[in-house]
C-alpha cells in the first residue's frame, strides 16, 4: 500500500505506527509544517504556512481552511510532480490539515485522528469558573471551533479517537465512523525501577524509596490543574517535613488561556502560595529529556494527574505503566483509565483541602499504595500496551481502510 501521513509536528501521534507500517513492506510518505523542528527519516514534503493575525468569530475556520489549502497545494504536487497517489492518507485534523486533501486524491481513503471536539458546555469549556463565565459570547466563539472539525469527520471514511470518552465529545451520528484505540505506551521501557535516580538540577538527588511527590505536564496551567495542586502544597508540606515536590513543566499555555501582560502561569499562582512554601523543598524542573522525565516517575512516591475534562495527557498512563501511586483528578477523562481505590485515589478536581489530604495520607503510607501500583501498571500493560495491544490494532485500521468492504 502507498499511505501518507499528514501532521504539522509529525510523527505527532504517528511515531511508533508509521514505522511499524514501513517494516510491513508499505510505501510511507508525510506531510508536514516547514516549521516542524522535530527530526524523523521519513521521506516527506513540507507546506509553507504563516498563520494569519485573525481573531474573532469564524477566524478559527478561517486560519485552519488557510493551512488545508497549504497542506492540499503540497499533496497536490506530490502526486504531479512525483506521482505519488496515496491508497490511505491519515492526518489530523485539528488544525484543518485533512479538510482538501479529498480534492487531490479523490480515489484514496482518508482517515482521520478524532482527538477532541469543543463544545460549550459539559466539556473543558466553562468547568473552571476561576478563569470567567462562559458568558453568550464566549460559548458562540467555542461552538465555531468546531467548524473544521466536524467538516474533516464528516469527510473521512473513518476515524480513531484515543479514548472512549474523547470518542464520545463528537457528535453522536457521526461517532460510528470513530473506532478507539491508543497510540500505546512502551511499558517495557516504561517501567518501575527501584534503583531509579534523578539528580535535581542544583538540588539534592532522589531515589526511588524516598519521600517524592511529582506533577507532570508539558506546560503548568490551569487545564490540568496546576493551581488547585500549587494550592495544596503548604498544608502537604506542614504535614511531611521530609517530603521533596518535583514539578515538571514549560512556562508556556498549550490549552488554557494567555494570563496577559506578559505573565505565565506558573509565576501567577506560585506567588499566592510561595511566603507559604518551603521552595527549596519544591524543585520546578522545567521541561526534561525523555530518560530525565522517566526518572522522575521511577523515583515518585505519590504522582497527581488533574485535568478538566479535556484531552487526556499520554503522562498519566506512562505513570501507571511506571507503578506510581495515582492521585487523579475525579474527571471523566481520568475516570476512564483510574479506578478509585483498585488502581489510583480519586479527588475532586477543585477541593484544594481533598487534596492536601490525600497527598498526605499517600505520602506517609507507602506500603499501602502497592496493590494499586501494581495494579495500575498492571491495567496498562492489559490495555494500552504499544507492542502486544495498540499497534496491532492501528496497523489493522490502517491496513482494513483499503480493503474493499
């Protein structure tokens, strides 16, 4: 087969599946950002794209439509120049790079990843109301980022959401189209090691046995619930003089909203609670390499995961599959991977008192936790595990898309 993949930062959520379709014998392609700064060896053909300084309503379809152009003038060279037409083409779609790619290559099956669709009210949006009502006017601006979305679903012959309570944001007479499967985690390498170590930059080594509490996400914000943690901190601290808090994370916003004039998150409400905090207890580490970052789950005592009910983060899984002891957030995205008392503890996403407590029982009674670890990572490697479960299966979706029906 001849598939092309379609991803302004691929891999993206392609990384293990588009190799494991070339070692199968299949011609692989992509397309991807001129901007893309990752490195892969997959032969490819950038689109050149800056995005326009648009706001307002119906910007959002505009600048995605203005990217799917980008991306179809690109495929469209692909195959006249090269003579390159696709059997399969799997994109996402989230930022409109699938929407005219039917238009190039109208005999090839399109599939597309079905990773979120925004809504105004039950879902991200309008769950926190610290940052503002969902007044009329913001929930018109919600419902018109979906235009893109629900025109790239409605134009795929099928598609795959990584979770079932992601599958179910779309609408449900399109959801048939949507089969759910993982991207999957390496739980081989993700793994616990009881001779784990990090090193803290500047600050002490830890070790797994040692009294760590982490948090982990590519930037500390509001959607996964940095605040109510951050908030948490000074009781859990009065409470377990010996604990050390690691917190991984960029300064930057992927989800939640600009703070403005110039601040971030992360320095916002760190001052609320800082003449409160022992900081040299508390050990901002920024954004790790890979091998740092697993070290730190090796090396936890207790992991918070708090997300609003929104895309769920690939960390909470591979703290599973690392045998962390689990303190999720009690929303529908984690409810769906922690079961309350088998394989983590759950707590109410804003109850800062909740989850003092709870890190702190945690902290002080590791013997406890190890049922749920070995639960919890056990789950993982039943369900999400990339080589026996997940890449099997994506590689059948794949494979199934040219078979005749």
């Amino acid at each position: 087969m001849r598939i092309l993949f379609v991803h302004q930062n691929y891999p993206g959520q392609f990384l293990h599946l588009a190799p494991a379709l070339e070692a199968r014998g299949h011609q692989v392609l992509a397309i991807t950002s001129e901007d893309n700064k990752r490195g892969f060896r997959l032969p490819h053909m950038r689109y050149r794209f800056q995005e326009p300084e648009m706001k307002g309503l119906g910007a959002a379809y505009s600048i995605a439509a203005r990217r799917g152009a980008a991306a179809a003038m690109t495929a469209g060279k692909l195959r006249e120049k090269h003579g390159f037409v696709p059997d399969v083409i799997f994109g996402h779609p989230g930022w409109g790079e699938t929407l005219f790619l039917k238009e190039v290559f109208p005999e090839a099956r399109l599939l597309t990843y079905a990773e979120f669709y925004y809504s105004a009210t039950g879902l991200d949006c309008g769950f926190d109301p610290e940052l503002g009502a969902l007044d009329l006017p913001r929930r018109i601006m919600t419902a018109s980022r979906r235009a893109h979305l629900l025109q790239a679903l409605a134009d795929s012959d099928a598609a795959l959401a990584p979770t079932e309570w992601q599958a179910s944001t779309f609408p449900a007479d399109l959801r048939g189209k949507i089969r759910v499967i993982h991207d999957g985690i390496d739980t081989g390498k993700v793994r616990p090691d009881p001779g784990a170590r990090f090193a803290v930059p500047g600050g002490p080594e830890l070790k797994a046995g040692d009294e760590v509490l982490t948090f982990v996400n590519r930037n500390l914000e509001p959607y996964r619930g940095y605040h109510v943690f951050l908030r948490a901190l000074p009781e859990v601290l009065k409470a377990r003089p010996e604990a050390q808090v690691v917190i991984v994370g960029g300064d930057g916003c992927s989800y939640s909203p600009l703070p403005g004039a110039g601040r971030n998150w992360k320095e916002i409400f760190l001052s609320e609670v800082a003449d409160r905090l022992d900081l040299s207890r508390v050990h901002f580490v920024g954004n790790l390499p890979y091998g740092d970052y697993l070290s730190v789950l090796q090396i936890s005592r207790v992991h918070a995961y708090l997300t609003y009910p929104f895309v769920l983060s690939w960390s909470l899984l591979e703290a599973m599959s690392a045998g962390c002891n689990i303190l999720g957030s009690a929303t529908p995205p984690v409810q769906e991977v922690v079961a309350d008392g088998a394989t983590g503890r759950l707590v109410d996403f804003f109850d800062v008192a909740g989850w003092a407590a709870a890190m702190t029982k945690e902290l002080a009674d590791p013997e406890a936790a190890a049922p749920r670890r070995q639960a919890a990572r056990a789950h993982v490697v039943r369900h999400y595990d990339l080589e026996t479960v997940c890449l099997p299966r994506l590689v059948d979706f794949v494979e199934g898309a040219a078979r005749p029906a």
